[in-house]
C-alpha cells in the first residue's frame, strides 16, 4: 500500500490562487480562520461595538447576558465549527442551492459576525440576512429577545437558531417565533447539544458563570413536537444513538401555515 502523500501546492499555485480570492473575496469566509480572524478583528477595530437588550422576556434564563458578555471581554469569539453543522446540510437542498442569494435569512443568536460571514461564504446576498441577540457585538447584529423577534409574521425563507434554544426556560415560546417568523414551506433550523444529565424538556438550572441551561432535548421528535402543527417535512435530522449519549440534535425542517 502507498503511503499517502502530502499535498504539495507550489508558490506558483499559491499566487493564482490568491489572485482568485482578490477577484472573488466572499469565498474567504468559507475558511472558519478567515472568518474568525475578520469577525474579532472588525470588532477590536470597531470601539468593541456593545450593545444588550433591556426589556427581556421571563423565558431567558438568567445570567444569558452576562455570561456572553464575560466571554466577549474575553475576545472569546466561540467555536467558528458550530454553524457548519446547520448552514453545510441546508445549503445541499433543492430550494436553497443555486437560489441563496435571494433567500432572506435570519439568524437567532449569534452574538458576532461569524454566523453573517458565512452564510455571506456560503452564497446569501448580506442585504437578506437579519440576525438578532440579546447582546450584539456589531451593527450588523439586531439586540431583541428570540421570545419576542422584532420582525413581522412570515419574513424570513429560513430561520437558523444554532445553539441557542438551551438558554430557554420557555422553548415553546420560543420556537412558536420560529415558526411565526418563517415564510409558508420555509425553513426552520434548529441545532443544540444534548447532555443526558439535566433531564429533557424544561430544566432551568441554577446558572453558573460558565454554565446556564433552561431547556435540554435528546431527539429530533421533540424538536418536531414544539413545531407543533405547522412542520411539514424533515429534509435533514441528527440525534444521538440513545438516551444515555450525549450529542448535537439537529433539525431542518419545513414549515406550513
């Protein structure tokens, strides 16, 4: 059996190719570095742009603000891998591929850019992504509360939430504006982390610094069944194999009203 062999990429290619990225700069932010490095560096070079929503809704779980704040002062811009586990599936279907770039977008807690630099990357047009949080750390990202969304009924073609919805103590809420926010045979996409030590459903422990967890789910059917009767159809799903291993449970699902 050969050995496998390192890829070899000569200055040459390497030039060509950065000539390419010059002509088409947007395929940078499909490297997760890229869009770490420009998100932090956007906003260290931008007065630390800070801004928290006031008037919150009783289904945030107390310490949400502060604990993205801390992690913000830290220059702690999270993992740049998380959203790849939503946006990459979704953009293989048939009514996202070859049409992202007329899509509108929202994207439900992302606090940074990173989550708006790469479905930029990935094709959407920037002037059709929303995105919304409790504390925003760019223009670019609307302050408001995922219980409450400031957007009128059916605006949006996709709803992306990235592990976001475990902040909850009122997951149903929440996603009822999902759902509310979604146009007719749009998408929801909800990703989060199962950890089988809190329970399921409504867990609301007592927050600490680095830890606060208001809702906790183990399968895409619990997912389906805070839809409610608006899902209509599953295009991708992941959850772990049992109930005593923990793992990412992830659904795109479309909506019907």
């Amino acid at each position: 059996m050969n050995e496998p062999q390192a890829l070899s990429i000569s200055q040459k290619q390497l030039n060509e190719m950065l000539g390419i990225l010059v002509k088409n700069p947007s395929d940078i932010l499909l490297s997760g570095l890229c869009r770490r490095y420009l998100a932090l560096d956007r906003w260290k070079n931008g007065g630390r742009y800070l801004k928290i929503h006031e008037d919150l809704n009783q289904g945030v779980m107390p310490g949400s603000i502060e604990h993205n704040r801390r992690e913000l002062e830290k220059d702690d811009f999270g993992s740049f891998t998380r959203t790849l586990r939503l946006i990459n599936p979704m953009m293989s279907l048939g009514q996202v591929y070859g049409h992202a770039h007329r899509l509108k977008v929202l994207s439900i807690g992302p606090r940074t850019e990173m989550e708006i630099l790469h479905l930029i990357g990935a094709g959407f047009n920037p002037n059709n992504i929303s995105a919304v949080d409790l504390i925003s750390s760019s223009p670019l990202v609307d302050v408001g509360d995922m219980h409450k969304l400031p957007y009128m009924d059916k605006s949006f073609d996709i709803v992306i939430s990235s592990w976001v919805l475990g902040y909850s103590r009122d997951p149903q809420l929440a996603v009822d504006e999902m759902v509310r926010v979604c146009t007719d045979r749009g998408l929801v996409s909800i990703g989060l982390t199962y950890e089988p030590g809190y329970g399921r459903g409504v867990v609301a422990n007592n927050p600490t610094e680095d830890e606060i967890v208001g809702s906790m789910y183990g399968s895409v059917e619990e997912l389906k069944k805070l839809i409610g009767e608006k899902f209509d159809y599953v295009y991708f799903q992941q959850e772990p194999e049992s109930d005593e291993q923990s793992g990412p449970v992830m659904l795109i699902a479309r909506i019907r009203h």
